[in-house]
C-alpha cells in the first residue's frame, strides 16, 4: 500500500492530466452523442418510411461496431487530418448516439397514449404533439438509463489510448513503462475511474428511485 500511495504522490500530476482528459473526452461524446441520439429516436417515429428505415440502419451500424473499430475507422478512415481528442470523441459519440436512441426511444414509447391523443383533440399537429408532449416525457424517463449509460461510456473513454490520447490509461501505461511499477500505476488509474464512477452511479441510482415514485404517483 505504501508503494501505491508513494507511486501517486510521484505521479500524481500527470495522472490528474489523465483523468482531465478523460473527462473532457467523455463530456465531447456526451455533447454529440445524445443530441444524435435523440434526433435518430425522434427520427424512428417519422411517417416517412425512407426517414425510418435510415435511422433503423445507422443504429444498427452503430450498435454492431465496436467502439474499439470505430475509434480505428474515425481515426484512420476519414480523408480529413483529426487530431486524436476530436477522432474519438467523434468515434464515442457515434456510438453513445447508436445506443442512447434505443433507449430514448422507449423512452417515448413508455407516454401514455392517452396524453397524445388529447394534444391531438386539442388540435395540436404531429410535429406540436411531439415537441410539446411526448419528447418532454420521453427524456423523463429516459433520464436513469441514460446517465447509466453515460458512465459506461466514460469508462470507454480508455479505448482512446490506442490512437495516442493522452487519457487517464495512457497516462499510467507511460509511467508504468517506465518505473516498472505496472500493478501499482493501474491500480491507481483503477481508483481513479472509480472517483468518477462510484458516487456517479449512486447517483443514477437514487436519480431512479426517485423517478421510480413519481411515476407510480402518476
């Protein structure tokens, strides 16, 4: 424990860089990809049979690459030069959007039929009923799942190491290449994730429970 302890204290800059970055990494996926992902949900519900069937497809290509693979394709695919922050968060977004549609979507599954055809007896249009009633609903419920998803997706953020982001992984395998002290340094890494993690998915939890009520109420 002591070595631990004496290994973060000599490391403990570069490894907070790590951790910095991983974080803003998470937060550019966050940015891109639940907004996409609720555009290809909301896109799913359209009456345009071409509009549903190409969000059907690029959910399912998302959802079938791995995220390791589409760090690659952004990466080395696109004929435009990337640096390696903005390839994978392009990359994790890709993904996050795949995934966050499925579950926003049963999210605005799960509104009650009831409360849309009264927007409809109101007079209220597709496009209204939508916007003003379903998607308010839809991303309530959906919230839980969505924020439980969110720190898996931070923990992916470790997969960015392959194409030379100076996350918190890359981070420790430059120390450990280097003092040797590879059990050490990933533990320390490992604690790390968890400073994010653990009172992360507390929260979600008791976010959920919460919900979990106020819906029952309803």
């Amino acid at each position: 424990m002591n070595e631990i302890w004496s290994d973060f204290m000599t490391h403990r800059l570069e490894l907070i860089d790590g951790l910095s970055m991983s974080i803003r990494l998470a937060l550019l996926t966050f940015a891109i990809g639940l907004p996409a992902g609720l555009l290809l949900a909301v896109a799913s519900f359209s009456p345009a049979k071409a509009v549903r069937i190409i969000s059907i497809l690029l959910v399912e290509i998302g959802r079938g690459t791995p995220a390791l693979v589409m760090l690659q394709l952004v990466y080395y695919g696109i004929p435009v030069t990337l640096t390696g922050f903005l390839s994978a968060g392009i990359a994790l977004a890709l993904t996050t959007a795949a995934y966050t549609s499925e579950i926003i979507r049963g999210g605005l599954q799960a509104v009650p039929e009831a409360e849309i055809e009264a927007g409809h007896a109101l007079g209220l249009k597709n496009f209204h009923v939508m916007r003003d009633i379903v998607i308010p609903q839809g991303l309530r419920i959906a919230v839980p799942p969505l924020l439980g998803f969110c720190i898996i997706m931070f923990q992916a953020t470790s997969l960015a190491f392959t194409i030379a982001v100076p996350e918190l992984l890359a981070q420790a395998r430059a120390i450990a290449n280097v003092n040797f002290h590879y059990f050490n340094v990933f533990v320390i890494a490992g604690l790390l994730y968890a400073v994010i993690t653990i009172p992360a998915s507390l929260l979600t939890d008791r976010l959920e429970r919460k919900m979990s009520r106020h819906l029952q109420l309803q």
